[in-house]
C-alpha cells in the first residue's frame, strides 16, 4: 500500500476518532485506532510512531491538505475538533475546486466508448451530483473534437479488451477502394486516433508488414482462440515517429521537404508546427516565411498541405511539388467548368 494511502486511512481515523465527542482521545489512543485501521487493510501489523500522528495532526490542522481542521489540546493530554461538528469528509469546495471537477468529468464523459470508463461511472455521476448541489448548472467550456456518428465506434472496446489481452481476431473488411469485403485473421497491437477517426495497428502474418485498418470500415469482429497471438516489441512513437497521420509506408525513408508558408499562415504554422521535425530555415521580410521537415511523404501528409490552399508552396523535392501542382491544377479545372456552364446558363435566361 502506498504511503499517501496509509496518510489517508490515518487521517480518516483520527477524524472519525475526533468526531466521537463522548470519549477523550490520546495520542495513545489515536495511535491505536490508526494501526488497527492500517492492520485491517494491509491484514498485517504496521506499527506507527508517536512523531508520524503527531505530524498527521499538525497537517490536518494546516492548509496544506485543505482541511483546516480546527483541532485543539484539552488538560494538557486530550485531542478533540474545537467545532464539534467538524468532519474533514464534509469540507466544502471551493469555486476553483468545481471548475477544475466539472471539466474533468466533462472529459471524462466523452470516453465512454471505453470500458475501462465503466469502473469509474459511477464516481462520475456522484461527482456531478456533488457539482450540482454547490453550485448552479453550467455548460462546460472544454470540448474534444468527436463525431458521435462515425461508424465503427462500437468496436473500440471490442478491439482494447481484444489488445490487452492477446487475442487473434477474425475480421471482415471492406475498403473504400474494394468492391467486396474480405475476410482475415488480425493480431492488434494498438489503437491510434487521428483527425477524429480511429485505427486500428497491427498485423494479418508475421511475414506481413504492419498496416492500419479504419474502425469505419471494418464490417464484423470474431475472435480465433486456436491461433497463437504474435508477440511483438512493436513501439508506436518509433513506428510513426517520421510521418503525418497513420500510413507508413514501408521502405519510404524520411525526406527533406521544404515549404514556403505566406504571411497569414506563417504564425499559425510556427506556434503549431506540421510536425516535430519541423525548422525555421528564413523569415522573409513581407513576413513569409520558408520550413523544412523531414518526414516521409503519405496520403495524410499531402492532404494536410492541400488544406493550406494557396497559403503555402512545396519548393523541394520537385516529385512531390510537381504531384500536388496536378492535384490542385485538377481541382482548378473543376471550378473552371462551373463558371462556364453557370456562364450558359446565364445566357439562356
């Protein structure tokens, strides 16, 4: 048991001693109901100091724990709460105290996909009992960003009971580019959440490389209990450590990209970089700046930069500058064609 536990029985003892206002309490006697109470949570003898009550007394007394309890000394020998109606169980909260417990257990909330969430459900709802009854309801101002209709979410605790404890799974998936779904064995490793939707690492083989399969897409999960798990040392920062997103592509070594980022993102960029290999290269003076990063190039790398729109140039290497000045030379011609027919139609009214 961990000493700050062992302080907490100890405190919760000499508590429930001191609230019992029709005995007297030594300092013997608080020191014997402490060790009875430790010896029956530890189902052994624990013996304590007089110097170790004397110290839990003088920090109950203190702000340190926020108690403040107001414990006082009687003919020289005896210990009792000044206030007979003292319990440090009953301390009211503070406004500080209620923000910080309501946003928690906001946070909290939005992880219930997971059934590990489900021990601590219940301390949740008395919680926000508790908030409830001290003050008045409000909103809460911190949100995660999730979408509560991607599919595939149901399978998230499914999946983590699945990881930790070693099981082979029987998957059947569809892909956005197959016609048909198809069918196979999995040895999950890990799940990884990027841009608000899920994934799941792992691998089909052992001569396989490891791949990444979305939850939206995966259409039934069953189990092999016949099938040995394949025990890997797989270490996700290692694994994703040169990329953007969840595609790694095997073979594909981090390259050196360079990226000229105009005026209006260039703040946004420095205090949020692309990626942690991200470098100030040059600051330019109408407030332009050039980066470089050295990551491997994948579908969400590429996505991400287009999102930046005309606010950002790849100056290096020239395959990726010229592949995405198609892509966006493509997406011109599709505006293109709309001014021409809204140009015919025009002319037809």
């Amino acid at each position: 048991m961990s000493q700050n536990k062992n302080a907490l029985i100890r405190y919760k003892t000499i508590d429930k001693c001191l609230q019992n206002k029709y005995r007297q309490w030594t300092l013997e006697d608080l020191i014997e109901e402490c060790s009875e109470a430790l010896s029956e949570y530890e189902g052994r003898q624990n013996p304590i100091s007089k110097r170790t009550i004397q110290m839990d007394i003088q920090l109950m007394r203190s702000e340190k724990l926020g108690y403040n309890a107001p414990i006082v000394v009687y003919d020289k020998k005896y210990y009792k709460y000044e206030d007979e109606d003292f319990t440090i169980t009953d301390i009211p909260l503070t406004e500080t105290d209620m923000n910080v417990l309501t946003e928690t257990v906001s946070m909290l909330k939005q992880f219930k996909d997971f059934s590990l969430f489900n021990d601590v459900s219940d301390i949740l709802q008395r919680l926000e009992d508790k908030i409830y009854a001290e003050k008045s309801h409000t909103k809460p101002v911190i949100y995660l960003d999730k979408n509560e209709k991607l599919k595939g979410l149901h399978y998230l605790d499914e999946i983590y009971q699945a990881i930790i404890k070693k099981m082979v799974l029987i998957i059947t998936y569809k892909s956005f580019k197959s016609r048909e779904e198809t069918k196979f064995h999995f040895h999950p490793f890990i799940l990884k959440e990027f841009n608000n939707r899920w994934f799941l690492v792992g691998k089909k083989k052992k001569s396989q490389p490891i791949t990444n399969l979305a939850l939206d897409r995966i259409i039934s999960i069953d189990y092999d209990f016949n099938l040995p798990y394949l025990e890997e040392d797989f270490d996700a920062d290692l694994f994703y450590k040169n990329i953007i997103g969840v595609t790694v592509n095997s073979g594909l070594q981090p390259r050196r990209i360079e990226l000229w980022i105009d005026a209006e993102n260039a703040p946004y960029v420095l205090t949020k970089p692309l990626h942690h290999t991200q470098r100030l290269i040059q600051e330019n003076e109408d407030k332009s700046i050039i980066v470089h990063l050295l990551i491997a190039p994948n579908y969400e790398m590429e996505r991400l930069l287009l999102g930046f729109g005309c606010g950002i140039e790849i100056l290096r290497p020239e395959g990726l500058r010229n592949r995405m000045k198609k892509t966006l030379e493509k997406a011109l011609e599709k505006y293109k064609n709309d001014t021409e027919q809204n140009t015919v139609a025009e002319k037809e009214i």
